[in-house]
C-alpha cells in the first residue's frame, strides 16, 4: 500500500513543504502509522541537517487528514523504530 503525506516544516527561519509517498507495511493502522512514517522522515531530515532544530509546522495524511498532533507526540517522546 502507498500513502501520500505533506509535511510542513520550519527550519532555520524558512518554511518546507514536503510531499512524501511511503509503501507501507502490513497491516497498516492508518493514521496512527502515518504518523510513524512521518516521525521517521523528520528524524532523518534533522541528521541530514547536524541535528538542527526542526518545527513541525503541519503535517496532513491523504489530503484531508491532520495528523500533526500524534507525530509531535512521537517527536517528543522520541526513540521510535518502525518494526513490525
């Protein structure tokens, strides 16, 4: 299965869009997954970056779904590694 996801950052005063399309794994929960994949993405745009600080401005699942709540809930809690 292929989701699509936008992500809205704010690094070093600017603003990022990004459009993301992840395959995901089985079974997929949705939102709550989205969410992980999203978590994932942002870890990896912060290494990319020397670990700059990164804000999540906004974040939208399938084009309709705002899902921005639970991936700064997995922001803060950090450590997540998606295994299934």
């Amino acid at each position: 299965m292929t989701i699509n996801i936008d992500i809205y950052l704010k690094f070093e005063d600017k603003y990022y869009r990004k459009g993301c399309r992840f395959s995901t794994l089985s079974p997929f929960n949705g939102a709550e997954d989205a969410a992980k994949y999203t978590y994932i993405y942002i870890k990896q745009f912060k290494k990319k970056h020397e670990n700059k600080k990164v804000e999540i401005d906004k974040v939208i699942y399938e084009g309709s779904t705002d899902i921005t709540t639970e991936v700064e809930k997995l922001n803060r809690n950090g450590n997540l590694y998606l295994v299934k």
